[in-house]
C-alpha cells in the first residue's frame, strides 16, 4: 500500500480525478466482490485526499494574487511567501 500512496502524490489532479471516477463506476456497478470494493474505497478515498490537497493549493495560490491600488491583479506571489 505504501507504493500506492506514493504512486498516487504522483499523480496530476486530472488523473487523480479520473482514476476516481474509474472506481466510482465500479463500486457502483455492483459487480464487485466485497474484499474487492473494500480496496477500491479505501484506494479511493486516498485520491480524494490527493485531489482536495491539490484543490486546496490551488486555491491558496488563487487568494495570494496580489491587488495593485485600481482593483486589478498586478501580479501574483507564492502562496507560502509572507504578506507585505
């Protein structure tokens, strides 16, 4: 399991996102052995977390955009930089 964790912080969102949606569609198709759909929750459950994580940065990153005295975006700054 510890490959699978690893394998999944690799993962971009988008793929995250469909290897989600892939064990979605099999739990919910009903044709899955119990042991089976066991592992695929909890595999899925571990792309969720991996998705809200990158969601969450995402946004940080999107908040961080710095205002210039018009209102408008002047620029952006890291999200982990401290405010000025």
């Amino acid at each position: 399991m510890a490959s699978d964790t690893q394998t999944i912080d690799t993962l971009s969102f988008e793929d995250a996102l469909r290897a989600l949606e892939t064990i979605v569609r099999q739990l919910e198709s009903g044709h899955v052995p119990l042991e089976d759909s066991i592992s695929l929750y909890e595999k899925g459950e571990k792309l969720r977390q991996h998705c809200q994580k990158r969601l969450d940065a995402a946004q940080a990153r999107i908040e961080r955009i710095v205002a210039g005295p018009d209102g408008g975006a002047a620029g952006t700054q890291p999200f982990d930089a401290p405010d000025r």
